[in-house]
C-alpha cells in the first residue's frame, strides 16, 4: 500500500531540518501557504505540521507560526535531565522537603518495626486498601471541605496512579476529554496511553473559558472534564465559587463526569468548597502527598461516586492493586499523628517565601503565579523562544520547562514554568538572578 502523499512533504521537511539545511529557529510557511504551494488541502497542511511536531522537529506558537526546534533534548515533555555542566539548580520538577524529614523517616521506621504485627506489613493489601486505612484518608479530606465514606476511598501508588485509575474506570479510546489549553503535563500521557481525544477548552487570567466548554460540549461528546480548580498547574488560579458552581451545572446539563485533581489544593489555606462537595455524584477527587510531604512517598487516594466503585477496584487490580503496605502505613501514621498537617503549613509558609523571592528577581518580568504556590508562569519576550531558553539555561547548568510540556493545542505559548520548591531556599535569590541574566543576553 503506498503511503499518502503528504508522508512525503512530512519526510521531505523532517530530512532538511535533521540535515540542518532548514536550521532551528526557521519559519515554516503558514499553513495556507503550504497548502497552496503543495497544492493540498489545507487539513491535509494541518496534519504536515502535527506529524512534524510529534516528531519533536517544529513547534507551533500562538500568533507567530510554525518554527524549527531548536533540538537541545532539553525542552518539550521529557526533557533531558543530563546537563553539559555541572548542575546549579533544578526548576523543572518540585521536590519539596522539609529540615529533619530524614530523621522523621527513620523515626517512624523505627516505630513501625517495633509495632505489633510487623510481617502484616508485608502481606498483600486488597485492591484500593484496607478499610482503616482508607478511614484515615477520608478523615483527612473533611478538612479538604469533602465528606465521604471510607468505603468511596481508593488508596493508590501516587496522585498519577490515581488518574490513570479513574480514566480507566471513565473512559474508552475514542472518548473525548475536556482539558484545559494549559495544565497538567502527566494528562496528555495518560490520555495518549488511553486513546483519548483531548479537547481543549481556552483558559482566561483566573480559570477555563466556561463558554467555550459549553459550546464544545454543545458539539461534542464530552465524556469527562480533567480539571485543577484549587492552585491550577502551571497557572496557580483558584476558581471562584461561581465558577465552580458553573462548572457543576454543565457537568449536569452535558452529562459528563468532573475529574478533580487537588494535588496542589493544600497550598490554598482557604479555599472555596471543591467540586466533590457541589456534585459528588458526578465527581473523583484525586490527589496525594507526594507535593505535600515528599516526593518519594508514592501515595495517593481518588473518591470516587458509589456507581464507579467496582469498576475502578477492578482497574486497581488489573495494574499494580493500589499503595504498598509499608508506604501506606508511613502515610496514614502522618495523616493521623498530624504530621501532614504540620508538614502542609510549612509547605505554604515556605511556598509564599519562595514568591517573595522570584517577585523580587523577577521585577519587570511578565509572571503568572499564586503567592503560596510553587510554580510561576515566566511568560518571554517575542524573540526568546522556549527552545532556545531552555539550551542556553541548560549551558548554565539550569533545568527548567517550556511551555509546550503543559499546552494540550497545537500552538504553545512563548513561556516557560518555573517549579520552585528544589533549590535551596538561601540558594534561590542567586539563581533567578543568574536565570534573568541568561535569558536577557539571549539576542533578538
């Protein structure tokens, strides 16, 4: 069978630019004007660019047009990790810890070891926990504004786990899920590895375009809606409670399930009712601790509505059964000992620190940011592309990531997200500096 046509535009573009003779930093011809030159439909244009993109070899910017990747390896949605010099500073990936946590672990080892039945910890938990367990998690979420039974609680391997859990429960490949334009990068995997048809729904200063998901609903079958509505990554919005109300009216008119990620609501110290609590029949909440206590602690938990729950237990047991018995014993000892919540105030307290710092380094810059919030939003000037950025930080030794691991549209936005948390806090200040300084001397 031969391939069709536009393969050969695709491959003839993808030689030039790994050859070089298109070098990064190229402007493509806009997509009428291919499709003229070609003498192809302009859809047919449209899917030259995806097949290219998805290759990694161009990218599309909201406004500007089609350019060639700078292929640094050290933009996009995984970059690389591997720097060509000594590392100053990560701010690609939050990794918060607190002084002394080491000496709580081991603290609380110790205890474990000492407890009654230590070998119980070793046994297989049923699917989604045991039932004290998920008592501990579900006490926990009461002061999240979400009142629930142990039983609508399912312990997991982490906050993504618990995604993958409920997109397995929800959805079928083909399905369309609502997304916002910018969010969370781990949804585009998923939704990729589930066959999904993201549909994404334009985002404004202060949340979703909710016109512009009734009218996508109004023309497509959404299935559900993935959204953050407490401390948004990478945006930091927290959606006002008219916003929220909004939203669970179109769940209902539309018929479509609300996914609830509140991985970042702990940050917010007073924050509206979630969406579980409006509507929890048509809404999994989902969340861990891995952002709250440490990012090596692989827990997590969704509530889910009474009609998904043997659905979802069944999908727990077909990949990996939910959290490990010494993880979730470490973790429900902290949520109900207090631990959580001290370490959830020191988050914030530290977070709001953070801000402080960056708005200061930062004066003069364009940023997006929630002020007890990790993440800040870097938006750049027209001439300093993310690819771009990314390889000249990267040659001072810091990571960072570009707009396009979060945009869920074709075209990204000029920007790159700062994660705050890892570096250290008196180390900080210096670094953004030495950022700015980077980013100021790339030439227009």
């Amino acid at each position: 069978m031969r391939p069709p046509s536009y393969k050969a535009i695709v491959d003839e573009y993808a030689t030039a630019i790994r050859s070089g003779a298109l070098p990064a930093g190229t402007r493509l011809p806009t997509h009428r004007t291919l499709a003229r030159e070609r003498r192809i439909a302009l859809a047919t244009a449209t899917r030259v660019y995806a097949e290219l993109a998805a290759a990694g070899l161009v990218v599309g910017e909201q406004g500007r047009g089609t350019f060639v990747r700078l292929r640094s390896g050290y933009d996009g949605l995984e970059p690389s990790r591997a720097l060509p010099v000594p590392r100053v500073a990560d701010l690609s990936f939050n990794q918060p810890l607190s002084p002394g946590q080491g000496d709580q672990l081991r603290q609380a080892l110790r205890a474990l070891a000492s407890s009654g039945d230590a070998e119980a910890l070793l046994r297989q938990h049923p699917p989604g926990g045991h039932r004290h367990d998920r008592a501990a998690v579900a006490t926990h979420l009461l002061d999240r504004g979400i009142d629930t039974a142990p039983e609508n609680v399912l312990l997991t391997s982490g906050a993504q786990q618990a995604l993958d859990c409920v997109l397995r429960t929800l959805t079928r490949p083909g399905d369309v899920l609502a997304v916002d334009a910018l969010g969370y990068p781990g949804i585009k995997l998923l939704a990729a590895a589930h066959g999904l048809d993201l549909a994404p729904v334009p985002v404004t200063t202060d949340g979703p375009d909710l016109d512009a998901l009734d009218r996508l609903c109004r023309t497509r079958p959404v299935r559900a809606v993935y959204t953050q509505p407490t401390v948004h990554n990478p945006l930091g919005w927290v959606l006002a409670p008219a916003q929220r109300e909004r939203l669970v009216r179109l769940a209902a008119d539309h018929g479509f399930t609300l996914i609830e990620d509140g991985t970042y609501a702990f940050l917010e110290a007073a924050p509206p009712p979630p969406l579980h609590a409006l509507a929890p029949e048509r809404t999994c909440y989902l969340a861990g601790l891995s952002k709250s206590v440490a990012p090596g602690l692989r827990f997590g938990f969704a509530v889910l509505p009474d009609h998904l729950l043997r659905a979802a237990t069944t999908s727990l047991r077909a990949a990996a059964w939910g959290a490990p018995g010494l993880i979730t014993a470490l973790a429900t000892g902290w949520l109900t000992d207090g631990t959580v919540a001290r370490l959830e105030q020191e988050r914030r307290t530290d977070a709001a620190a953070r801000q402080s710092i960056a708005r200061t380094a930062l004066t003069g810059l364009t940023t997006t940011a929630h002020p007890t919030s990790y993440i800040l939003w870097l938006t750049l000037e027209p001439h300093q592309r993310p690819d771009h950025a990314a390889a000249a930080l990267a040659a001072e030794g810091i990571l960072i990531s570009t707009a396009d691991a979060f945009a869920t549209t074709p075209h990204h936005p000029n920007a790159l997200r700062l994660a705050l948390a890892t570096p250290p806090l008196p180390t900080l200040p210096t670094v953004l500096t030495h950022l700015r300084t980077t980013l100021e001397a790339i030439a227009p």
